[in-house]
C-alpha cells in the first residue's frame, strides 16, 4: 500500500487533510468534528510509520468520535468520513476494513 502522507520539518503533509467533510454538517456538534479531525491527524501518522501504536490511537480516536455521535445520522456521517478517506488511499484502506 503506497502512503498518501509524508513527514515534512515542522509536521505532517497528508492527502487525508484535503478531505474537509466533517460528520456534524452543521457544525451542533463540535466535540464530533474535533475528534475526527484528530482522527485524520492519527491516520496519517500511521500512513507514514505503520506502527501497530500509531494504528491503535487511530482506533481510540474512532472510538472517540463514534462516542461523539448524537444522532443515527452523525454515526452514518461518520461512516461517510471513513469512506472518503479510504477512497484517498493509504492506511485508512485498511483502517475502514476494520472500523
């Protein structure tokens, strides 16, 4: 699988960033984007080192954001975030078989 992130001096440039859909649309729930885009930050550091930890913070900020979820919908928006990133590439392929 061909990482779709890389480590530049002073952080991470990652093709997941260029994702801007966040499951609260409207924004009501802010804890649910804030998790989830802590979840973008995780997955493309386990897309640069595929270290098992770097894999396990990506399923606790899942987890994170799945607990943030108010409504039916925000979990099926959710999911779509999920989709999205995985249809970049790299490790949220594999992160979306398992979530």
């Amino acid at each position: 699988m061909e990482s779709v992130s890389k480590k530049i001096p002073g952080g991470v440039q990652s093709a997941y960033f260029d994702v801007w859909y966040l499951p609260s649309e409207d924004k009501s729930n802010g804890e649910l984007n804030s998790k989830c885009t802590s979840l973008k930050v995780s997955l493309a550091i386990a897309d640069i080192t595929k270290k098992i930890d770097h894999f396990k913070k990506s399923l606790f900020y899942f987890s994170e954001a799945l607990l943030s979820c108010k409504t039916e919908q925000e979990i099926n928006n959710l999911n779509l975030l999920i989709n999205k990133l995985a249809d970049v590439g790299g490790f949220a392929v594999d992160f979306k078989e398992i979530s």
